[in-house]
C-alpha cells in the first residue's frame, strides 16, 4: 500500500506541479513538462479507493462513486497544499493532483506584462483570465488579488472550486468560499454575495449559463470582478460568453459585455530553457471604445488587428509574447515557432538569431 503523504511529499522533493495515479502503474509526476515514473509500487485498484477514502471519509467517497468525478484540496504535515480530482477511467479510480505553492509569486517573478499590474488598480468591471487547464490562470489571479491586498482597504470575496492559494488579510479583508465546502455551487454563491457587501469579487471559473450570467451582472452592479474561461485568446473568450446564451438573448448581452469588461489576459506556459521552470506566453486584450464597438456590433473578427495595432497602450499579440520571451533566452525556438498562430512567420520573425526578434518585439 502506498503512503499518500511520503508520495506527495516526494513530489515536492522532486519539484513536480503533478502527481497522476492510475491502477496498473506506479504514480507518475510531471517535472517542467516531462513526465517522470516514482520509485513506487504499482497501484491496485484498492489502493486507488483507499486513497480517496483517506483523504475525503466515507460520506464524500459515497458521493464520488455515485457522480463518478470529485473536486478537492488536500495537505499534507508540511504544509504543502494540492489541488485533488478523482475520477474513473475503464471503471477503475484515477487521481490527479496539482501541487499548490505556499508562496503567492509576485507578478514581475511570473513575468507577467506590467499592464497586468495595472489592471489592479481598475475601480470596477470584468477581468478575465484565460487559458487551458495547467496555464497558470489561478496564481496569475493570485498574484493580482495579492496586489490589491497590499494596496487597498477592501472586502474581497472569492468563489473557488477547490480553494488553492490561502490569502492572509493585510490591508484588505478576505473572505475564501469553497465550492461544496462553503456553498453549494458557483451560482449559489453569486447569487448571495451581493448581499454580503464586497468590493472585489473572484470567481474561479465561468462553466455555465447561470453562473456567466451572475458574473457579469455582479460586474454590472459596479464591483471589480475577476473569473477564468477555459478559452486560448481574446476573440474565442467573447464568442464563447455569447454564446453559452440563448441566440434571443445574444444581442442583449453583447452590449452588457461591451459595458463590463475590461480586459482579457490569455496566457499558456513555455517550458524554460535557461533555468528550471516555466514562463507564461500571454495575449493582451484591453477594452477600448473601439474593441468595446466590435463586441456590442459582432465584430469580434476584428479584434486581433486592434491588438496588434495597440501595443502602445498595453495590447500585445500571442506571438508577439512569443517572439519576445525567445528575445530575452526563456524559451526554444522550435516551441515557439510551433505554438505559433503562424509558424511561417514566426520562423522568419526569429532568423538570424537575435536580429529580427528584437525588431519584432519593440
């Protein structure tokens, strides 16, 4: 039988951000991209059960095998946090876990663009992070809350599912409600946080109608409102809000996201080549009145021409973050030319070495 805490505590031995666990194999963990068989046995499917059932009880262990999939956080005797799913595959449990640091990072140590930082500073409206799961969303919404949190007297509520990074009050007063924890579901939450006087509100994520729609009227009703989509950049992030709508109903909240949001931060992780790690690629959309006409006119299409030609005030391209943090030696050619939108041009932008990146990037 495999001890869960000496697993887990290996894992952060070894400076992994995953620890995956399926029946027939030994724990797998995920070190700067790679994955990494433990020294460990294989695991039974016993195993797999009793490991859930150590880490949630029996009440919860019932209710994760009647839905099949369970959200949670769990510690081990150091400290160190991890964000838990639980699921099956071929009828047998799998377990993935997410290590969460203890540290909330500094916005310039994940260097992020420093309009990210300003976008703290916004008196109201929505903010949106986005990206594929395990593109860093949460610490970059971490790190920006944290700002807000040395900076400003506020009541900050967030809604999360789990709660990752605990935040201590400084200036500001912080309260964390986990989703099944603390409230019954995202929508629930919204649904009374209005009553419960915040300024700032974290929502962990939009999944669905209802919970989209609270988001953007708690946006509405004045409050600086931050929440994630799983979404690669900022036109596929206001298509896919319009159109969890029904199509009756797409007009009317175009011009509501036209009114509410502020900017759109989609970002992915580059392996690091210069040190151990890993270093966000991010798109920068920053709501003018021009891209606020292109929302409310469905004109979305329009929208990466208008990043392209606003760098000046903050905006940036994908590929020009790209193009840059090659610049600066954080990441491999090829990778950035293949997760490009365009490698064709990526691959002329970054030959000879050096030269045409740095025109590119000013």
């Amino acid at each position: 039988m495999i001890n869960i805490k000496s697993m887990l505590a290996q894992s952060i031995e070894h400076g992994a951000s995953d620890v995956h666990i399926n029946v027939g194999m030994p724990p797998i963990m995920r070190i700067n991209t790679e994955l990494i068989l433990m020294d460990l046995p294989v695991v039974s499917d016993k195993d797999a059960k009793q490991m859930v059932l150590d880490m949630v009880g029996p009440e919860k262990l019932q209710k994760f095998e009647e839905k099949k999939d369970l959200d949670f956080s769990a510690m081990i005797d150091d400290g160190s946090r991890f964000r838990v799913n639980a699921h099956y595959q071929r009828d047998t449990i799998a377990i993935s876990f997410r290590v969460i640091s203890n540290q909330i990072p500094e916005i310039e140590d994940l260097h992020l663009p420093d309009i990210v930082r300003e976008l703290t500073d916004l008196p109201r409206g929505l903010v949106l992070v986005t990206g594929h799961t395990g593109s860093g969303k949460s610490t970059s919404l971490a790190a920006m809350i944290n700002v807000i949190n040395r900076k400003y007297r506020k009541r900050i509520i967030t809604l999360e599912d789990p709660i990752e990074y605990l935040l201590e009050n400084r200036s500001s007063m912080i309260e964390q409600r986990e989703i099944g924890a603390d409230c019954p579901s995202f929508a629930s939450g919204l649904k009374h946080v209005l009553r419960q006087d915040p300024d700032i509100i974290l929502v962990g994520e939009m999944r669905d109608l209802e919970t989209t729609s609270s988001t953007i009227t708690a946006a509405e009703t004045g409050h600086l409102v931050f929440s994630t989509l799983h979404t690669v950049n900022a036109p596929q992030t206001v298509e896919r809000i319009i159109d969890i709508y029904p199509a009756n109903q797409q007009n009317q909240i175009r011009a509501m996201l036209a009114n509410t949001l502020q900017a759109v931060i989609s970002q992915t992780l580059f392996r690091r080549v210069d040190e151990p790690g890993m270093v966000p690629c991010t798109e920068i959309l920053l709501c003018t009145s021009a891209v606020r006409n292109c929302i409310r006119e469905n004109r979305v299409y329009e929208i990466p021409n208008i990043i392209e030609t606003s760098r000046r005030m903050g905006m940036q391209s994908m590929d020009h973050s790209i193009a840059e943090n090659y610049a600066k030696g954080f990441i491999d050619r090829e990778e950035a030319i293949m997760r490009s939108s365009n490698p064709g041009k990526m691959d002329k932008m970054l030959a000879p070495a050096g030269t045409a990146v740095a025109a590119a990037v000013e």
